[in-house]
C-alpha cells in the first residue's frame, strides 16, 4: 500500500507559486492588453471612420492605442490622446482672429487689393462618449482573459 504524503502537495505548490511569479504575471498583461487593442480601434472606427483619421484634421494622424505593462498593472494608452478626447467629450467653439493681410486679386479691371481681417470660427461638436466606451468593452472582457490566463498557467505550475 502506497501512502499519500504531503510533499507531494507540498511540490506542486511551490511550482504553481513559482509560476504566478512577475514574469508570468507581466506576460499574461501583455496577452490581455494585445486582446485589448482591437476593442479600442474599433471604437475609434466607428467615431471617425474605417481608416481612424478624421478628415478635417490631416496632421493628428491615425487613432490607436498602446500600452504599459507593470508587473500588477496593465495601462491602455490612446494615442493620440487629443483626438481620442475630442471623440470622448467633443469640443468647444473657438474663435482665431485672423491677421490683417492684404489680399490681392487679379480682375479684368486690374488687380483689385481688399483686407482679410474676419476671425475664423471654429465649431463646436458634440462628444460621442469614444474613449469611455472603449474602456467599458474592455472592462467587461478584461477579467475573463486574465482567468483564462492564469488557468492555462496554473495547469502547467500543478503538472
């Protein structure tokens, strides 16, 4: 007869510890938050169109996100961070005084000058509440990829 001892327990424990040591952690982040990107660009997809840039504004460049991984935490990064706000809770109306510049203008009488002096108006937009709702959908997912995770890690440490 065979007995059952706790050393044997005792082992596997101490693997299963030794895998929920920080680099398993900070990898299991990493997977989470490369599973997390997608949610945020379709997000900004669906604010600001399929390829993530808004018409109006050529040099803000294409909408995405990074992250950060710490070994406890994972730090979604949307980039660039203007643009994502302005989708989020949208912008006020401004006004930009123009400077007074000479115009001239060619007609069939001569060349006609005049002076440019009206401010520029800017519009305001409403937000569309992007970021946050970005952040919601990952929030709902992010805790079912960390357990499946960490069972996948688990299994190996008790084998």
């Amino acid at each position: 007869m065979e007995s059952f001892g706790f050393d044997v327990v005792d082992r596997k424990i101490g693997r299963v510890a030794d895998t929920m040591s920080g680099a398993n952690m900070k990898q299991i982040l990493t997977d989470v938050g490369v599973q997390a990107r997608p949610i945020f660009e379709t997000a900004a997809a669906e604010w600001a169109g399929t390829d993530r840039r808004l018409s109006g504004w050529p040099r803000a460049g294409v909408m995405g996100v990074g992250f950060d991984v710490s070994p406890k935490a994972l730090t979604m990064k949307p980039r660039p961070y203007g643009l994502w706000i302005v989708g989020d809770r949208g912008r006020r109306s401004t006004t930009i005084p123009k400077r007074r510049a000479r115009v001239t203008v060619n007609t069939p009488g001569g060349p006609r000058t005049f002076l440019k002096s009206d401010p520029l108006v800017i519009g305001s937009t409403r937000g569309h509440r992007t970021l946050t709702i970005a952040r919601e959908r990952a929030q709902d997912q992010v805790p079912r990829w960390i357990f499946e995770r960490w069972q996948h890690v688990l299994r190996e440490g008790w084998v």
